[in-house]
C-alpha cells in the first residue's frame, strides 16, 4: 500500500509569501481590511463604514489649506516643567520623549495660510503629542495666533483633538481656558470670524474653552466630544447612557453643534463659510 505513504519532505510546511509590515491596516470601527495607499487617498476615512481615523496635524493642514500656503510661526516654543511633576516618570523625561517620538515641539501647529485663496490663521492640534493636551504653550500659542489674526484682519481656524488639559502643570494649564476664550471674545468684538473644528477626540478644558467658541462649530462624523468622559459620568450619575452618548451626531442633535463635515468635504465646506462671512463683512 505504497500510496498511501508520504514522502517526508511533504509533510514540511510550504513557505510563506511575507507581506511587508504596514501594507494593510484593520478598521477600528467595523474590521474591515483595508490596502494602506487606498486609505491614504480617501483621506484615511473607511471605504466600508466610513470611520475616520485619527490622523496627524500635518495631514490636517495638507487637506485643509492650499498646497504650500502654511507658514508657521511660533514653532520653536516648548514647555517646561514648572511644577518638577513626576507620576510614573518625570514629566521633563516624558516631554523629550515625545518630542523626539512624533517630531513635534508641541501639541498644536500655528500659522498662516490660504484655503481655497482665502487668507486666514489656522492653529491645528495634534493628538499624538501627549494626548493633544492643552498646557501652558499651548495655550499661549492658541492665544498668540488669535492675536495674529487680528492684526491681520483674517478669519481664525482652529481644529481640536484633544485629551483637555494637561494636568502635568496643574493650575497654569487650566489658566489657559480663561486666557484662550478671553482673547477669542476680542475677535468677536472685531467682527473676525472664527471657525472651530472638533475631531476624535475633543474633550475636557479644550471642550470648555476654545473648541465650542466658534461663530460656527464644525465636527468630523463620530467624533468623541464632552467635559468628562462617558465611564465618568455613568459612574456619577449611576445610570447607562444613551447610545452615541458625547458623539458628534448626539451633540448636534442637543443644540451644541452647527453641523457635521465628512473629512472629505471639509475644506469646501469651510472655504463656503468664508466666502459667508467675507459677504457679510466685507473689509
């Protein structure tokens, strides 16, 4: 019965064919296998379910601004470590390291630019950069473009993605809510219209100070958006909460959200605001 007897070299396992790490990325949201160049020219949004995932400062400003516009300014500052905090590391250590892990020297990107040959002031967070915490240069540099705009005489831009406050400098870092929205209020004053843009996440005192400030108050689909997070509140309240609780769609439908903005029509979406508000005020 011969043929019924294997030659040892088959019973070895074929080789595999390796695919080269990073080619294909799993969907957060629905599981979907997805071809990374594929993503990458549907502005990172899920072909299948539509998710947008998380992307970085810079490809923000490559979607929204006119191709070569950005100048920054201000990027040279940094934070210090004005209350020596340490948790599991100390918070110095803990800045460097991010600093040399993302390439960034903070948590938002400021400068000028052109969207859609509109001249405006944009100052966009990035969330990888210490959970896009708001601290004491963030702040500043939040407060200082917003000056910018004003000498300038152009509409502000702001685009969150953020933890909320960073807590590693305590009391400075909450300091910046009153100072943010305090120079916010004098554009207002000045009839220059500001532009907020909440995406995954915005909470904490980002939330409840600059992010909701806006004339007009845009989210991404599906972003998380609140003070507190969820497992807090249920926590505090001791009871569930109702479906899609603190996402864009439940905070639009409660009053607290102009409208909400695929990542793939944003620029034209707030290129047509401007062209609004340029209307109603012509300089």
């Amino acid at each position: 019965m011969d043929w019924f007897k294997r030659k040892k070299q088959n019973l070895q396992p074929t080789q595999k064919t390796e695919l080269p790490d990073g080619l294909w990325i799993k969907c957060e949201n629905c599981g979907e296998i997805i071809y990374k160049k594929e993503l990458e020219k549907r502005l990172w949004v899920c072909p299948k379910c539509d998710y947008h995932f998380r992307i970085s400062s810079k490809q923000y400003i490559d979607i929204l601004f006119d191709e070569g516009s950005f100048e920054e300014f201000n990027a040279d500052m940094m934070s210090t470590d004005p209350l020596n905090f340490t948790d599991s590391k100390p918070y110095s250590e803990k800045y460097k390291a991010t600093v040399k892990k993302t390439g960034l020297k903070e948590a938002v990107i400021t400068g000028t630019a052109k969207l859609e040959k509109h001249p405006v002031v944009g100052a966009i967070m990035d969330f990888k950069f210490l959970g896009g915490s708001m601290g004491s240069v963030v702040g500043e540099k939040v407060a200082r473009a917003v000056d910018k705009a004003l000498d300038l005489k152009v509409p502000m831009i702001i685009l969150s993605s953020s933890g909320g406050a960073r807590m590693h400098e305590g009391v400075l870092s909450l300091m910046q809510m009153a100072k943010t929205s305090a120079k916010l209020a004098r554009l207002a004053e000045n009839k220059i219209p500001y532009i907020s843009i909440l995406t995954n996440p915005t909470t904490g005192g980002t939330t409840a100070s600059y992010a909701m400030l806006g004339d007009i108050n845009l989210a991404e689909p599906g972003a998380l958006i609140g003070f507190a997070g969820p497992r807090v509140i249920k926590q505090t309240i001791g009871q569930d909460l109702p479906p899609g609780f603190q996402r864009s769609e439940f905070v639009q439908e409660h009053g607290f959200l102009d409208m909400i903005v695929h990542r793939h029509q944003l620029k034209q979406r707030v290129a047509a605001l401007l062209d609004f508000f340029e209307h109603q005020n012509p300089h």
